[in-house]
C-alpha cells in the first residue's frame, strides 16, 4: 500500500512537469460494470448534438491512475477527439479488486457508455492503453465489430493473464491497431515483434530508443512531441470521415 502511495505520488508529479496547456473541464463519468461495480472516469468533449466527434477510449497501466494521460488528453481533444479517460478496476476511483478478466469485460461497458453520447460519432471510436491498458485495449477493439482501430503503448504477450495476440493477429485483421514500444523495454519490444510477424491486418509498430514503458514515454522529453504527433497522425487516418 505504502509503495502504491509513493508510485501515485510520483506519476503526479511527473504529469505536473509535462502538461504545458491547459486541461479542458471534464465530466465526472460513472458507468456500471456487468458485475455492478462502479467505474470512474473523466470524459473531455470535444463534440456536440449538431456536430459530434470521434472519442478515443483511454486506460492506464499497473499501479497508475488515469492522471498519467493528462499530457496527451489536451492535443486530442484541440485535434477534435473526445476522450473518455478512465480508472481500471482496483484503481483509482473506481477501486474495488483486481480482476483481470472482469477488466476486459469493463472496455465494453465503456465502449457503450461511449456510444450512448449524442455528441459522439458512434462509428468513430478508437482504443488506447498503456502497458496492461494496451492490452485491454487491443483485446476491446478486437472484440468490438465498431471499434475503429487500437492504440497500444508497451503491449505485452501476457500482462497480468490479459493476452492480445489473438486480438491483433485475428481479431484486427480488418481494422487495424498502431503498437509503439521501446528496444529497451525487451518484454514489450519481444512481444511487438512477435504480434507484427503474425499479423494480417494494418498493424504498425514504432520502436524509440530508450527504455521507458507507457505512459511514461510522455515523461521523456524527447519522445513526447514526436509520440503525441505519431498518435494524433494514425488516428487521422484510421477514423473515417463523417458521412453526408
């Protein structure tokens, strides 16, 4: 617990020192899971009833918060995105136990949530995690026929029993899903490769130097810039334009 306390304290800290705009005010959001769990999360409209917007679906990684994607949440939403950014069960919030296999379960729950927005286009919404949150957000899409395309920052072959190559080896193979790694990070890197070479939908990976692991590439200066302009790029060209 202690530990946990000191991670929460650090990843603040580390966000105050990189968020350089300001945060649009969000809504308090609370969904109920299947097991009726209630899950927290912020949501950042960028969309209204007359003109509604794309959403991207946001999830931290082990032992984080949805705090650590405050350094991401401005750009979407001033590219147009509305952003739904959320507390995994057991942390956060939203707390409760850890489950992982209820986790997977809770993306759905939030993809609809999502849907039922009148300022949301409901064919125009993406995933993102982080770490095991990349992973809950490729297996989601995969499962979800309307999801547009997943964004993975240091995806693994196994974080805590949450497993997504099936997800982007068959479950994406006509959609598509950005996986962006670091060569140090080897567990993530190993796994990227692995679910590339299997792949046989649009799967990209990115490599950067270095060896930091999801959301903390946004705490490396040097990555930030470029890593928010490679996300903000893929999901330009994966949500489809609205419709006459």
């Amino acid at each position: 617990m202690f530990y946990r306390l000191l991670l929460i304290v650090f990843i603040l800290l580390s966000v105050a020192s990189v968020v350089a705009q300001d945060l649009p005010e969000p809504t308090p959001v609370e969904v109920a899971a299947a097991d009726g769990l209630a899950l927290k999360g912020d949501f950042y409209a960028a969309g209204s009833a007359e003109a509604p917007s794309p959403a991207v679906l946001v999830m931290h990684m082990y032992g984080s918060q949805r705090v650590a994607w405050l350094p991401i949440i401005p750009a979407l939403v001033e590219a147009g995105y509305s952003v739904l950014n959320v507390d995994l069960r057991g942390f956060g919030e939203t707390g409760g136990d850890e489950d992982w296999t209820a986790a997977q379960t809770d993306v759905q729950s939030w993809l609809d949530w999502l849907r039922g927005q009148e300022g949301i286009r409901p064919e125009a919404i993406a995933t993102m995690g982080a770490s095991v949150g990349s992973n809950l957000a490729l297996v989601g899409c995969a499962a979800d026929e309307q999801c547009v395309t997943a964004i993975a920052l240091s995806p693994g072959l196994d974080f805590y029993n949450v497993q997504p190559e099936t997800a982007v080896v068959e479950g994406l193979r006509r959609r598509s899903a950005l996986l962006v790694t670091a060569q140090g990070d080897r567990e993530s890197a190993e796994g990227v490769k692995q679910m590339v070479a299997g792949a046989r939908g649009e799967i990209t990976a990115v490599f950067y130097t270095g060896s930091a692991h999801g959301t903390g590439l946004f705490t490396a200066a040097r990555l930030r810039d470029p890593l928010t302009e490679t996300i903000l790029d893929w999901l330009d060209s994966k949500v489809p334009e609205p419709t006459a």
